[in-house]
C-alpha cells in the first residue's frame, strides 16, 4: 500500500467520525489531537477503525506513534507492506 493510499484511508477513517470536518486543511506534522476536537475515545475508533480495515494490531504502546498524520504514515508503511 502507498504511502498516498495510507493518507486518503487516514483522512476517511477522520472523515467518518467527524463528517463535518475540513480533513483537507489537516497539517500533515502537527498533532492531531491539536488539530481536531477529539477524543480519547475518538482516537481509539480511529486505532479501531485501522484494525477492522486492514486487520492489523497496533499495541496500545504504540499508539503515540500516530500521534500526527506524518507518523501515522511513518508507522502504518511497513505494516501494511510486509
């Protein structure tokens, strides 16, 4: 999977959970937690959500490491090419 394709399915997983968000004016580096009105529970359906979708773990441990677009993609990369 692309890095560009790891994007797009990001910015739906965020779009689905806030239908009335902007996900196109999301900086790519910032937090998104800065960023979006979410969340705890937010952030989880997003873990949740890459779960289902591509039927991988992300450890709870891990979860700072989708802490912004940019590392999302950075993390999700090798996962999902093996």
């Amino acid at each position: 999977m692309e890095r560009d394709d790891i994007k797009k399915a990001l910015l739906e997983i965020i779009r689905e959970i806030d239908d009335e968000l902007d996900v196109d004016s999301l900086d790519e580096e910032k937090p998104l937690r800065d960023q979006l009105d979410f969340d705890s529970m937010d952030f989880l359906d997003i873990v949740m959500a890459l779960r289902k979708r591509y039927q991988i773990q992300i450890p709870e441990e891990d979860y700072p490491r989708l802490a912004t677009i940019a590392s999302s993609i950075d993390y999700l990369h090798p996962r999902l090419n093996p």
